[in-house]
C-alpha cells in the first residue's frame, strides 16, 4: 500500500541552503522512494498574506519549482503545482472561514 505525501513550500524569496537541507532534501528522497505518492506544492497563496511585489512573487514561484526539479524531485514520478493554480483552494477559504461567520 503507497503512503500519500503532501507538502509545500512558500515562495517568498530565494531558496537556500537551510530549505534544502530543511525539506526539500527530504521532498527528494520521498519522491524516490517507490511506496510513495507524493504532490508537492508551491504556496504561493500563503505567501499574499503579507505585501507582495506581483512580478518578484511570479518569479520565485518559478524559482520554486525550478528548485525542486534541479534538487532531484522529478515530475514524471510526483505531482509539483501552484496553489493558485486550483481555485478550490481560495473557494473552500470562503466556505470555511467566510460563511461562517455571514449573517446573509
């Protein structure tokens, strides 16, 4: 039976050797092990909490993602994708955070 992993990083500035050894170092040797289905996630959603300059954010998304692959994470085996990508994302933050709280 294969173990379902999933996990994402925040694109909110240059990787570096800590995000390495931290995670994505572990995201590698999870995506080659053979028991595992694993996606893996650029949260670029969760990075607009804070101010974000558009074109700097759309650049590290892809610094990202470039990251990953470079790093040994291979596409053909696991999922990588952009949470903004997936608009059920931001659609379930209005049922579970939002509706809540309407008075409609």
């Amino acid at each position: 039976m294969s173990k379902k992993i999933f996990s994402g990083v925040q694109p909110t500035g240059n990787l570096h050797l800590g995000n390495y050894l931290g995670a994505i170092k572990n995201f590698v040797d999870l995506n080659n092990d053979k028991e595992n289905e694993c996606i893996f996630c650029v949260v670029d959603l969760h990075a607009i909490t804070i101010k974000q300059d558009p074109n700097e954010l759309k650049n590290n998304i892809r610094e990202t993602v470039a990251t990953f692959v470079a790093s040994g994470i291979d596409p053909k085996k696991s999922i990588i994708f952009s949470q903004s990508g997936v608009s059920s994302h931001a659609e379930a933050a209005w049922i579970l955070v939002v509706l809540p709280e309407w008075d409609g």
